[in-house]
C-alpha cells in the first residue's frame, strides 16, 4: 500500500508538465510583422513634435534677391515722404481751342502728399519735374531704377507756400500741359484749405510725340531750426516717379488693328482655418480665422470692386476680348459665406480625446464652448456670385489653379492626387455654382512661368479630352475611385496651354509658315506678317513621359507687361521671371504711381502691333477706380480699332498652321524666384500628402452613409494646395508672415491627420495577460472614430526568443464600424513558456477592395504593449499524456500485483497447511459460586 501514494506524486507532476505544453490552433491568425515593422519609423514620426521647415527657399532671405541695392541709390533719406495718390487727365480751360479744347488728355493733373516725419518744420518748398524722352516698355522699367541726374530734362521750380511742420501732411495738385502751349508761366500752388491744380513750366512740345514719358517728382526745402550750419540751406527731401502715356495719333486705315486678350482675374487668399473634415449630405458651415472675405465682397472692398469695375465698362468689344479667371477656391468659399459661417482662431479637434470627469465639468456645465464667431447668411457674398453668374452667362470664363496653388511647387511634391486637385478640378467647381461650361485645358500659373521639372505636371491640367479617349470624371469621388482602382490619376490624353511670360520659353525650332487653305496647302510664299506674329506666341512644349498621349503648348505674352502689371495694387508684388537688376522696393512708389506705369506700358504693347495678352496678377489688389482706369486703356484702342478683340479661344490656336507646325520649345526660369519654396517644405508637404492618403485608404465607403472618404479627406488636401498658395508669395513685405502662415498650416494638417489616424486604436484589457490553459481568451476592443468603417487585422511582434503566435476567432469580422468599435478574441502560442513574453499588438490593413495602393499589413494604430505569463493548467493534450501515464501505471501497477500473487501460490504449494488439534481450555471457576 506504500507504493500508491508515489504514483499520485508522479501522475501530479505528469499532469502539470503536459497541460504547459498544451494549446488548440485557431484557423484565422493575426499578420504577423517582424521587429522592423512593429516599431516603424512612422511610430516615431508620430510621437515627436511637429515642425514643419520654412516654406521659403534660400533666395528668397537675400535682399539683393527682393530689389537691386543700387537701384535709386541717390534718393534722398530725409524722412520726408513724397506720392503721388491720383492722376486724372485734366479738362481743358473754356477759353482754349483747338484740337487740344476737345482733347481730355490736353493735361494731365497730379496730386501729390507732402508728409514731414521730421522733428523740425520745413520751409522753402519746391516741387520740380524731371523727365525723359518716349521710351519703349524696357527702358521705362529702366528709368524706375533710374536716380535724379539720369532725367536730363526739366521743368522750372515750382514754389509751394506755407511751412510744413513735424508730422504734417499737404496735398499739392500741379498740371502738366501736353500741348503745343506748354510752356505755361509759373505760379504758385494755392493754400492748403482751398487747393486748386497750377500748372508746371516745361519746354514747348515736350510731349508732343506719343509715347510712354518716364516722369520723376523732386521736393526741396529748408529746414527752419538746423542742428548744423551745413544744413540751412535748400536741401534735396524726397523723390517719387511714375510714367505718362501721350496718346497715339489717329489711327491709319491701312495700319492692321493689335489683336489683345485680356485675362481679368477674380482671386485671393480666403483665410480658411487649416484642419476642416468634410462632412454629407450637407457641408459643415466653413470655418474662417479672419472675416476679411467678407468685407472683400461687400461694398468698397476688392472683389467687389473688380466684380462692378467689369460690370459698368460699357464697351462690348472689351467683353468679347476679356476672359473672366476665376479662383475656384474663392468661388466655393464665398458660395459659402452666403448660407453661414464661423469665426475663430483655430478649429475643434475632429476627434474627441477621452477625458476623466473632473477635466468636463466646464463642457457639462456649458462653461466651455468653441472660441468662434457664428456669422449668419452673408447677404454681399450671395450678391457677389449671383452678379458674377450674371457676367459670365454670356462671357468667357476660366479656372485659375486652386487657392493659387503653384505648378512649379507641385512639381516636387510626390502626389498625383494633389496635381489633379489644383489644376484639373476647377472647372467642375464652377460649372456647379454658375452654371456655365467654362475654358477646358488652360494652365494659368501666377507664377508666370512653367519650370523644366513642372512640364510634366502641366497634363493635369487636362479637364476634357479628345472624342475618342476617356472622358475625364468631374466629379472628385469618383475620380479618386477611379485612381484606387488603379487609374492614373493625371489623364492619359488631351491638350493643355499655358500662358507664360515669354522670357520663360526657349524656342528650339520655329514655326511653319502659315499656308493659303486649312488642309494640305502649300506654303504661302508671302505670308501674313500679323498671322507670324500670331504664331510666334505658341511653342509646343516636350511631352511627359509619364502621359504619352498628352500634349502642351505655352501661350507668350510679353514680360515686361506682366512685371508691371504684377507691381500694381495695394500689395504690389515682384514678378518671378524679372531681372534682379531692374528690381527695386515696389512700396517706395504708390499704387496710383505704378498704375500709370503700366498703363505706359500696356500702350506700346497695343502700339507694336503684335498681338498682345495682358495678364494681371491673379490676386490683383487694385481699387475700382484703377481697374476701371485700367480696363478703359483697353475699351478706347478697341473703341477706336487700333486694336481688336482676340478672344482667349481663339489666342490658343495657331494661324494658317496646324498646332503640330507650331514652334517647338521648352521652359525655363531666366533668373531667381524670391517667391520658391524650399526643398525640405515640399518634401515635408510630400509626407503630409502620403499621410493623407493613407489615411483615407484606410476607410471604405458604405452605401447606407452619405459621406465618402474623399469627401471626408478633402478639406485637408485643400489645405495643403493652400500651403503651395502664390498669393502675396513675392510680395517682400507680406513674406515673413506669410511664411508663418504656411507653416501653420501644413503642421496643423499634419496634426489632424496623426489624430484621425490614432482614433483608430486597439484596447487591451490589461498591460498583464495570464494564460491558463492553451485556449484562454484574450478580449481586445478595436476602437474607430472615423464617419466611415476601417478594415484591419491584427498585427504583432514579441520579444520571444522561440516562436510566438497570436490567433484570432475566425467567427470575428474584419471591419470596425464607423464612429464604434467591436470586441475581438485573440488567442497565444507560446512555444516556450517558462518566461513571461512581452507582447506588442496593433491594428494594421487587411487586403480588400478599395485598398488601392495601400500595403497589405500597413500599420494603423498605434502598439499597445501587453505582458504574457503562462500558469501549469489542463488541456486535451494534457489530458491525453495523463491517460497515457495512467495506463502506463495501472498497467505496471498490474504486473506488480501479478507478479507478487504467483510468488504466494508458489509458498503455498511448497508448504501445505496442516490442521491443528484443538486443545481444551480449562474453564475458570469462582470460589464463591453454589
């Protein structure tokens, strides 16, 4: 009997030892990723802070970069400021006659502002004229570098009355004969309270001749309390130049008429707050960091002014000559104004962070709301577009690139999807909120130019291809549908132009001379000098190797217009594509100064006779007044047919040629942008943009809800167009804050997507999992904030020596629910488990339809980390060793027993029993009995 309570010891111990090494195997496992992928570089990416790099390239920190240090270096620095704020031709007198009597342009008046930043008061004050002879457009800009003793012409002194004290201000208007009777006797101007215009004596005839007249305003004065005697007498205080334009003489029958296209642009920052998601059926209410849109398009703000200056020009021929360009961006945003809006510094967070209940009382309490401004329904914004659908009912019409986004910018950033966005998507926009079918296939970069490495990206501008290809989808779900599904997201076929200044093109092979009939005519041996003018403005640009079936040309026009037309307005700008040397401090002249300027310049475009396209900034900050001055330069040379109406349709096709026997060229920059962005921005934009995307992979769309990725994403790709904006980029003195701006604006991109991204989370029951048996339950919740269902699996990796294998359910579904979550069972096997394991668990993508690019196992959530420790228990296998050992004791148990019953039956046979006699007891007696 000793020996049975071993064997319980053993089959203990057996017991124990098999139920260790016993687990079932489940038949769905989790994606096992090895240690690389478990800790990605993106998980460190995500834990750091975010800082985005300066959008700005390194030349655009130089100042010689911004204006030419020579440049003006003779302007006196006497803090005394002189501008000119209007120039109107002056009526002339009733008792004049003659030509000049019905001339308005007989005199021109300016009225110049005198202002002393002095501590002393001035006296003695002069005012003289400095001129130069009719220039052509390269020489006026030469003479707005030009200083005072390279005038050689004047007018005599004009003496002003009066002392002007510390911090004072005077207006002075003077007249400025152009006729025959010019040399005026000189006067004085009158009295500050009751101004009224006098006359400038200058040379008889001195601008007789048409042309373009560089003008340059001296100030000299006295200083009534010098500090040292070297500065009481007259001194040099202030300069400001413009240009005058002397009509050209009437109009020659047989002179050919200037064909001119004229791009009116209706564009500018909309001051979207960065990190807005999209929402269905029905849009969020946009969200805006400054109501200055709002006062843009109410009245005296610019785009109204823009909108009304085009609606009151009475000339039809400027209409048939004029494109409207419109931002889509701008147009969508203002749409919006209409319905409502909110006004604040920065948006809500789109995914809500648990917190404890102490850190709610003020949400629950109503005592912390949203730091924003409810606008109700703007009343001039739904004017504004209901007048700019009025205007382009029965006008052309054309997409600028969205919010300003720069072609030559997208060229470094890796992303299809974003090109297409900016240059392909606008049409549509429009289309749906004036209804009406504007231009397809141009390219308007505010850049002016087109680098070598942004050719490419030129076929994304492509929004209507040829009869035979593929239509190009409109709508910007589907498209991008169509791209995951393995579309190329830049279309395969069409045609796109370009208009760029014409100092950006290299022509490599000139073009065909134009034929006498449309169809396989011979050359024309005399051909028509304006259809070869026509023709040099086109040069077809290389082919994307990426897009074989698809073709660019550029449309010139001249770069000296553009550069003055980029420096007009309120924030006046550096053109791209100008010479440093002919740079100079914009702000140093007024807005009405530089207008005139290239009002000058405008005119000897339309005087060369070749064809002429005037393209304003697209962000133009002029006034009413200027654009209407500006668009009735136009109206009058159409008025008076020294020039016609080339209508932008017809501007992008070649004369007497087919468009293959056009030039042949490619792009260039001819000299420093201070308006580039810097490599490490764009590649940190890059990443922005692959983040996004895979964000939006992530998500499928479900038939029973409204919203589709793309429409969720949108918003935030829309920021980063806006953080390659050309808006104000070149213009010197906005650049520093700008510069903040766009980073702001990226890394909050940035900042949503990692919080979108991490809303998608794994949460385990513990940080400790003790395992029982080999079929214990590991219940984990995978958790989605986001509006659409995300399929994923789970991945892992450990730091096991031996193998580690985590199963899931196979009963369990693949796809957590839009804003929920659902509980998944995982299971472990653990080939070694006498040491606690230390487990790293996520969520990573699972192949399915709908995952594009996207990688099968890519990681979605965040690790969680988790502790296995394994306790002795049973199991089947277990079970099954212990029966084995059971039957392996019984049966030994039975030899023994055996084997100890044959050695008795041996001793009994060997010595047999024999039977005692019994033997009698004597019985004991008592004394005492009877």
């Amino acid at each position: 009997m000793s020996r049975f309570p071993r064997a319980f010891a053993a089959f203990g111990v057996s017991t124990a030892l098999c139920a260790l090494s016993a687990l079932p195997v489940a038949p769905v496992v989790a994606a096992p990723l090895s240690d690389a992928n478990s800790n990605p570089a993106a998980q460190a990416e995500k834990s750091r802070p975010i800082t985005t790099p300066d959008p700005s390239g390194p030349d655009a920190h130089e100042d010689s970069t911004w204006a030419n240090p020579l440049a003006r270096s003779t302007d006196p620095k006497q803090d005394v400021r002189l501008e000119i704020t209007d120039i109107a031709p002056a009526e002339a007198p009733p008792e004049a006659h003659g030509a000049q009597a019905q001339d308005p342009a007989a005199s021109q008046t300016y009225t110049l502002r005198i202002r002393n930043d002095r501590p002393r008061a001035l006296s003695n004050l002069s005012l003289t004229l400095y001129y130069r002879t009719a220039a052509t457009a390269a020489e006026v800009r030469v003479a707005q570098i030009a200083n005072q003793g390279e005038y050689a012409l004047r007018s005599e002194p004009l003496q002003l009355d009066g002392i002007l004290g510390p911090g004072e201000s005077r207006e002075v208007q003077v007249t400025l004969p152009l006729g025959a009777d010019s040399g005026a006797a000189p006067g004085t101007a009158a009295s500050p309270d009751a101004p009224s215009a006098q006359s400038l004596t200058i040379p008889a005839n001195a601008f007789k001749e048409p042309g373009a007249y560089p003008l340059l305003f001296s100030l000299s004065g006295q200083d009534t309390n010098p500090e040292d005697a070297g500065q009481s007498g007259v001194q040099y205080l202030a300069v400001t130049r413009t240009t005058l334009t002397v009509g050209a003489s009437e109009r020659k029958e047989e002179q050919p008429s200037t064909p001119v296209t004229v791009l009116y642009p209706l564009a500018g920052q909309t001051y979207m707050a960065p990190g807005q998601t999209g929402d269905a059926p029905k849009r969020r209410p946009a969200f805006l960091t400054k109501d200055q849109l709002a006062k843009e398009v109410a009245d005296g703000g610019r785009l109204r002014g823009l909108l009304d200056a085009y609606r009151e020009a009475k000339s039809k021929k400027l209409k048939q000559a004029t494109c409207i360009a419109i931002d889509p961006e701008l147009l969508d945003t203002v749409n919006r104004l209409a319905e409502g809006y909110l006004v604040g510094d920065r948006t809500p967070d789109p995914v809500e962070e648990p917190k404890r209940l102490r850190d709610s009382w003020d949400e629950i309490l109503g005592g912390k709301e949203p730091d924003a401004q409810h606008k109700p329904g703007n009343a001039d914004a739904k004017r504004w577009v209901d007048d700019l659908r009025e205007v382009v009912q029965n006008n052309c019409s054309v997409a600028l690139p969205y919010a300003g986004a720069d072609i030559n910018a997208l060229a470094q950033v890796d992303s299809d999807w974003l090109r297409v966005r900016a240059l392909g998507m606008g049409p549509s926009v429009i289309q749906r909120i004036l209804r009406v079918v504007p231009m397809q296939n141009v390219v308007v970069p505010d850049s002016g130019y087109v680098s070598p490495e942004a050719q490419k990206v030129l076929a994304a501008g492509v929004t209507k291809s040829p009869d035979k290809a593929q239509p190009v989808e409109a709508d910007a779900s589907q498209r991008f549908e169509q791209t995951v599904q393995g579309e190329p997201a830049i279309p395969q076929a069409g045609h796109v132009t370009a208009l760029v200044a014409d100092n950006t093109v290299t022509v490599e092979r000139p073009a065909a001379s134009p034929t006498d009939a449309q169809h396989g005519a011979t050359p024309n041996p005399s051909p028509s000098p304006s259809d070869e003018e026509w023709n040099q403005r086109l040069v077809n640009l290389p082919t994307s190797p990426g897009a074989q079936g698809t073709t660019a040309t550029a449309l010139q026009y001249s770069a000296d217009l553009g550069t003055v037309l980029k420096a007009t307005g309120e924030d006046p700008e550096v053109s791209a594509y100008s010479n440093p040397e002919l740079r100079f401090n914009l702000e140093e002249d007024s807005s009405a100064a530089r207008m005139a300027t290239a009002q000058a310049v405008l005119n000897l475009e339309l005087d060369s006779g070749r064809p002429t396209l005037a393209v304003p900034p697209a962000a133009w900050s002029v006034n009413k007044s200027q654009a209407a001055s500006f668009l009735q330069t136009i109206s009058q040379r159409l008025d008076d047919s020294s020039a016609r109406p080339a209508p932008l349709s017809e501007a992008v096709q070649p004369r007497g040629i087919d468009l293959p026997d056009a030039a042949a060229g490619t792009t260039q920059l001819p000299y420093s942008d201070p308006g580039a962005y810097s490599t490490p921005y764009l590649g940190a934009l890059t990443d922005a943009a692959r983040d996004l995307r895979q964000l939006t992979l992530f998500m499928h769309n479900d038939g029973t809800i409204a919203l589709t990725r793309e429409g969720f994403t949108s918003p935030l790709f829309a920021d980063l167009l806006r953080g390659v904006s050309s808006y104000r980029k070149r213009d010197h003195g906005h650049s520093s804050i700008l510069r903040e701006e766009l980073r702001n604006r990226v890394s909050r991109v940035e900042q949503v997507t990692t919080q979108l991204r991490r809303s998608i989370s794994l949460l385990p029951p513990g940080n400790v999992f003790t395992r029982t048996s080999d079929s214990s339950p590991l219940l984990v919740v995978a958790r989605n904030g986001l509006p659409l269902p995300v399929t994923a699996v789970v991945g892992y990796s450990s730091d096991a020596d031996t193998d580690v294998t985590v199963h899931t359910d196979s009963a369990d579904s693949s796809t957590i629910p839009a804003k929920g979550s659902i509980t998944w069972s995982l299971t472990t096997d653990i080939a070694d488990t006498s040491k606690q394991v230390n487990l790293s668990l996520w969520l990573a993508t699972a192949n399915h339809d709908g995952a594009g690019d996207l990688q099968d196992g890519t990681r979605i959530s965040d690790p969680v980390e988790l502790r296995v420790q394994s306790v002795p228990g049973l199991s089947a296998r277990g079970l099954a060793i212990i029966a084995a050992v059971l039957l392996g004791i019984g049966a030994a148990g039975k030899m023994l027993w055996d084997r100890r019953g044959g050695r008795s039956s041996r001793s009994a046979k060997a010595k047999p029993l024999k039977a005692e006699p019994l033997k009698a007891v004597p019985w004991p007696v008592d004394e005492n009995q009877n």
